[in-house]
C-alpha cells in the first residue's frame, strides 16, 4: 500500500469513542470523561501532563510530585455508534459519561472535578 492510501484508511476507520478514566494509583483520585476518540484524548493527557501544561492544574500538581508511573489511563466503556444517517453521539456519551461519574463519584476528595456533574 502507499502512503496515500494508508493515510485514507486510517482516516475512514472509525475511532474508537466512550469513556475514559485517569487514576492515581496512590490516592485513588481519578478524573472521567468521554471522547468521540479515545486513543487520541488519552494521548492528548498524556502529552499535557509531560509537558507540565494540563489545564486541570490538582492533576497536574499530583503527576508532578508522584510522577507518571502512579498514573493509570483506562477506558472504562465503549460506545457502538448508531448506524443512522446523521447520527451524533454527543447525547449518548454524556449519557454514558453521567451513568460513569455517579457509579465512581469521581469528585471532591475522590476526583480532580471540583464538583459532581449531572446527567443533562
């Protein structure tokens, strides 16, 4: 294959999309989130945090002390897209997103979200 249809495949294949989870594995604070494309949000963090410019400066200051081996970045759940024209998943991940921070409570002392979001 050349590189211009490697370029094309990789453009025409569907990212993966749903929730993610970055968890300090010493304190057991985590921030949840939703992408339409997991594999780069994830890569995106990772970069901010190395380059000490994440705009979430608690998460920040932790990886700065504890350094990145105390870090876990997971994608907690998936979403299949609908296969109708049109079709907009943003709805449906902060559906996804809203059912994930209230299962894990991800804020206050347990999260890097300064307060609980709600579903809406």
């Amino acid at each position: 294959m050349d590189r211009k249809a490697l370029t094309r495949a990789y453009k025409e294949t569907p990212r993966p999309m749903g929730v993610y989870r970055i968890r300090n594995t010493v304190n057991g604070r985590s921030l949840v989130a939703s992408s339409v494309d997991l594999p780069a949000i994830l890569n995106r963090h990772k970069a901010a945090l190395g380059f000490g410019s994440h705009s979430n400066k608690e998460l920040q200051k932790d990886w700065n002390e504890l350094g990145p081996e105390a870090f876990a970045f997971e994608v907690l759940d998936t979403l299949t897209p609908s296969d109708k024209p049109g079709y907009k998943p943003a709805d449906d991940l902060r559906a996804l997103e809203a059912m994930w921070i209230e299962k894990l409570s991800p804020a206050e002392d347990l999260g890097y979200d300064p307060t609980p979001k709600r579903p809406g």
